[in-house]
C-alpha cells in the first residue's frame, strides 16, 4: 500500500488563508494535495489553483486527488518552488486574470510517502540505498557526497543543517569508518551515529540519528538555498489582501522565513501578521508526530505600490 501523509495544522493554515469562491490559490509544495485538495475547494467555483512539486510521484498521485473537485480551474508544473513567481503570473495571465494569487502556501520540507519509500534512503527507519535526492536525475546520491568530503564539511553541515551538537564526532566516525568500508545504505549512517554519541547522552524522545539524516537532506537538496529571496519574491505576486502562508520545520527554515517577512513588512506594502510563529496544539502533536517541530507564519499583503 502506498504511504499517505497527514497535513499540518490544516485548520490554522485554512483559516489564515480566508481563501473565497473564484479566487486564485497556489500551493508551491503539493505534495500528496491534502491541503491543497481543500484550498481548491474553497476556491470553486470559478477559481483558478496552481499547484508545484519538485516530485513527480508526487505530483501525479496529487492530480488524481483534485481530479474529483469540479468547477476550478486546476494547473500543476513539475517545477521548484523558486520558479512560483514567473510561472503564477504566466498562468494567471493565460487564464484571462491579473497577474497576483489570493492565497499562497509553502508547506515545506519532505511529506511521508517521500520518508517512508525505501528506495529514496531518507529514512534512518528504513533500509535502503542512502540516496536522499528529490530529483534522482540530477546531482549524487548522499553515498556519494558522505564517502568524499572533509571533516570539517561534513561537521558544518551536520551543525548548520542539523543543529546537531555532536556534529564533530559524527563527521570523525563516518570518515574513519569509509576508510575500510564505504557507506551503501541508511543503515550504514545509522550505525556510524550510534557509534558517535554515547547511549547515556542520548535524547530519549528523538532517534539519535534524526538531525544527522535532516541534514544532509536538506544541504544535498539544497533545500534552504535562497530561501529568504525567494519568499521576498514570491509575496510580490500577492494580491491586495492576498496572505503567504509557510509551514516550516526546521530552525534555518524559520529564520529565513521571519527575515524574508520583516523585509517585505518594513517596505509598509506587507503587514506581518505573525510576529511569532503559530505551533501545532499539544492535541495534533499527539496525534501526528510529524508535526512536532512545525512553525506557521502568516504575512498579508496590504497594498500593491507603483513601483513594486
Ligand atoms: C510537507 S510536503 C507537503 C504536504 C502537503 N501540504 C499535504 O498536505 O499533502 C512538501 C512537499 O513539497 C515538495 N517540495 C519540497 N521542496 C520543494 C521545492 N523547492 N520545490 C517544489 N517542491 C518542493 C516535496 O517534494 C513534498 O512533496
């Protein structure tokens, strides 16, 4: 059976959103659409949804669900998020519209079908090639980049990425270790983190090796690369009142995100809505682990000046 995923804080995101009947709602990280099913239903009918995902698995299982919703208009590109800007005023304007989205949603990082395919080698829970690429066509597998770079490298990323404080032994154990035996599989990354941090020093609620497969997903997928001018880009394709919604689950993410907005809110054509970040309730993090490190942030768009 394939994976599903659950969706984070879909209430709060909704809610923030006010999406209304024949707007335009974009959702820049599909997924398996289970916020973006509801974002096209709201919009119905006369609306326009444009959805992204840098997968195409997921992009096709998401077609199949917003397949059923009737009287939107519905435009989906296999492409990266950072091309959100161009291509929703591409697609709004071949739709006969104004060139702005009413609505817009990051909901990033990885979504479960992605963490629990074995073959991918995301997961420390399941074995597998350690591969961890979105995009298997393009660039090398995690194997690859783990049995090549420097301690000191692969120390930065476990630390920028991961925020894990055992980055340095980590890095010294999987360099030693490759010297007789490099890494094939997730197992292999697991091993050589359970090797590095002591058992009594472990934190008991998170596996060991959870910030070291973080990070070197995020940095192999170059996931926060220009994060912060992409968002500042993408809230200029906000209509007036149009609100950008970003689901975030790592610190760096965070801080991209929070800097982004208090640029665009100082410029006095945005409002902040969040200076802190919204977090899931204790009752969702019971139900669904995964939303754990969770952080919403909102910004509206108050004006569309001349020269913006
Ligand atoms: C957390 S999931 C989204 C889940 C979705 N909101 C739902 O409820 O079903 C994030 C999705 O964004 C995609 N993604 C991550 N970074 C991306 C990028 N830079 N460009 C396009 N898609 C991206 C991933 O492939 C994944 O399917």
């Amino acid at each position: 059976m394939e994976a599903t995923h659950v969706s984070v804080m879909k209430d709060e995101v909704l809610a923030a959103m006010m999406i209304k009947t024949g707007s335009v709602a974009v959702d820049g990280t599909l997924g398996l659409a289970g916020h973006g099913s509801e974002m096209a239903k709201q919009a119905a009918p006369g609306g326009l949804f444009i959805g992204f995902d840098w997968d195409q698995q997921m992009l096709n299982r998401a077609k199949e669900k917003l397949a059923d919703i009737s009287d939107v208009e519905v435009k989906l590109f296999h492409a990266d998020y950072r091309e959100l800007p161009e291509k929703v005023r591409e697609a709004c304007t071949e739709a006969g519209r104004p060139p702005y989205a009413d609505a817009i949603l990051l909901d990033l990082g990885l979504n479960n079908a992605q963490i629990e395919d074995a073959e991918r080698g995301i997961s420390f829970r399941n074995e597998g090639p350690l591969d961890m690429r979105m995009d298997r066509s393009q660039g090398e597998p995690a194997s690859a980049l783990l049995n090549r770079i420097g301690p000191a490298e692969l120390e930065q990323i476990l630390w920028d990425f991961g925020d894990e404080r055992w980055a340095r032994r980590i890095a010294k154990v999987v360099v030693e270790r490759r010297k007789s035996q490099p890494l094939k599989t997730t197992a292999d990354l697991v091993d050589c983190v359970m090797a590095a941090i002591p058992a009594a020093k472990r934190d008991q609620r998170l596996h060991p090796a959870t910030r070291t497969f973080q990070a070197i997903r995020i940095y192999l997928n170059g996931e926060l690369d220009g994060l912060e001018e992409c968002l500042i880009e993408i809230g200029q394709v906000l209509s007036e009142e149009g609100v950008l919604v970003v689901l975030s689950y790592h610190s760096g993410e965070d801080r991209a995100v929070k800097q982004a907005f208090k640029y665009l809110a100082d410029t006095d054509d945005f409002e902040n809505v969040t200076r802190k970040p919204i977090l899931p309730s204790e009752a969702e993090i019971a139900a669904n682990g995964k939303a754990r490190s969770a952080k919403m942030r909102v910004l509206k768009r108050k004006r569309i000046s001349e020269n913006s």
